[in-house]
C-alpha cells in the first residue's frame, strides 16, 4: 500500500478539447518532477493554481503561483514553468485562442484592438474557482454551464486585467533580421540552415543574430524552432496524422525524438494528446487512479 508520499509524489495531466467549447484547450493536471522548457503559445493562458506551487519563469522576472492565483500569459510570450515546492502543483488551465478572446472582448465592449492582459499573476479565488468549474462541466458533459462559466471568467479576466496588446514594433536592422530569420525557420522547419549559414544568408553575423532573436522572441532560434515544431506537430495530431509521420514532417529525427520534446513542451506525450482528439478518456478523468510520473517520461531542459 501506498504512503502519503507517494500520493503526493504522483503525476497525471489530461490536456483535451471539449467540442462543444470550440477555440478552447483544456489541461488539468498535478506535476511534481516535470519541467516545462521555454515555450511560447499561438494563444493566451489562464491558469489556477488549485494546489502546491507553480514557479513560472517569465522575461524578467520570476512568478511564485499558489492556490486562489490565476496566471495570465499572452500569445507568443516566452515563459518556463517548474514546481516551486517538493510536492509540486496542481492547475486547471484554459487556453482559449486569440479568436475566442476577442469574441468575448467585442461582447463586453470595454477594450479595443487587440485584447493583452497586463498583469502576469492575479488572487482571486473566485475566479480559480471558476475555472476549475469550467474544468468539470466540460468533463461532465454540461454545456450550458461550461460554456456560462468560460465566459464569464475571461470576461472577468479582460474586464479587471486588460488593456490593448501592445504591437511588437521592429527596432533597427536587428529586429528586422530577427523577424526574417523566423520566417526562414518556419518554411525550412523540416530542414534549418545553421545559425552562421542563417546569419550569412541575412548579411549578419551569428552572434548579433542570435542576441536580436533572444531579443525579440525570448529564446534563441534553436529553442523557438523545437518550440515551433512541436506546435506544428500539433496542428497535424489535431488532423489525424500518426504520430511518427507528425514527427519527420515537422523535422524530427524520429518518433521518440518528438515524443520527448512534445511531452516536455505540451506535458502529456503525443499519444496520449492524439487519443484525447480522438475522444478516448483517460482513466484520471473518469475517477480511477491516475497514472503514475513514470509513466509520462519527462526530461529536464538544459539551459537555453
């Protein structure tokens, strides 16, 4: 028989869509050795912390997130998350895209352009709360009243904890050879150039180069191109496409390749992602013991 240790010690996550919340991921999950790299999403976050801590890391500055705190990230803004105590954390996480946001935004009528929330970390236990009801509605089946509680949450969140999102504006030659560089990763993704054969092509040298992409993006090309592969990983899992031809498509080397690096960036393996798309429920979502950390290998990142 297990201890309370053990209990404490044990991982699970279930990262989902519910069809009937369309623009909306779902992740809830209880991490304890797992550490998420540097990364970025195509969308926003709202995440509550419902136990332990979470310390995320964002540009700048380092946040501490305890249960009743949401945390709020805006699209494309780096940021690194880890457990901030032994016995790690437990969040419920909405990540709604840009399109729901803005949705939501055009209903309240009180912000223009495009909506950016302008604190990273907020208490309110209500609306952690909340969040979590949003989680067991979806998961229960009640669409009424997860699509009731979605939107009322970000429209809280947009309401208290939102202005315009500022325009990334390019500064001088290094933001602009940072934003083409990008480009070339993009559509050379399955095969890159190096970063000196990059920067000759840009008429630059690498390592101006790679301080005007950490500048401007947050990480250096190489973390924003395993980052942008597993996001594109994702939007073919999404369509169907197996998991090993994901994989090469995108760049990979093999399989494994991309299971390591997805299971570190999306936090459950990419099987495990592409059953939930297929709507198989996993056994923590139905109230059965939740599967152990082992069995969501995860790896530690090296410094970026």
């Amino acid at each position: 028989m297990g201890t309370d240790a053990d209990e404490g010690r044990r991982e699970w996550a279930r990262h989902w869509q519910y069809p009937e919340l369309p623009g909306l991921d779902l992740l809830r999950a209880h991490y304890v050795r797992h550490t998420f790299p540097r990364h970025a999403h195509d969308g926003y976050v709202i995440a509550a912390v419902t136990g332990g801590i979470e310390e995320i890391g964002l540009p700048g500055h380092v946040l501490r997130a305890g249960p009743g705190s949401v945390v709020l990230i805006n699209p494309e803004v780096a940021h690194t998350a880890r457990a901030g105590v032994p016995e790690g954390w437990a969040y419920s996480t909405l990540y709604p895209s840009r399109e729901l946001i803005a949705e939501v935004a055009a209903e309240i009528g009180t912000l223009r352009g495009t909506p950016g929330f302008t604190a990273d970390m907020v208490t309110d236990p209500q609306a952690s709360r909340t969040i979590t009801e949003v989680h067991r509605a979806a998961e229960s089946g009640n669409a009424l009243a997860a699509d009731t509680m979605l939107r009322g949450v970000v429209a809280r969140m947009l309401t208290r904890h939102a202005g315009p999102l500022p325009a990334r504006t390019v500064r001088g030659t290094g933001g602009a050879d940072a934003e083409t560089a990008r480009a070339v990763l993009e559509d050379r993704m399955a095969d890159p150039p190096s970063l000196e054969q990059l920067a000759a092509e840009l008429g630059t040298s690498p390592f101006a180069l790679l301080r005007a992409f950490r500048d401007r993006y947050g990480m250096p090309p190489h973390t924003w191109l395993t980052d942008a592969r597993v996001r594109r990983a994702r939007r073919l899992l999404d369509g169907g496409t197996p998991p090993a031809e994901a994989a090469v498509t995108v760049g990979f080397t093999d399989q494994p390749h991309l299971n390591r690096h997805f299971t570190r960036i999306v936090g459950v393996p990419p099987g495990a992602y592409r059953r939930e798309r297929a709507g198989r429920t996993p056994p923590e979502a139905t109230g059965a013991e939740a599967p152990r950390a082992r069995t969501y290998k995860t790896t530690r990142p090296a410094p970026a």
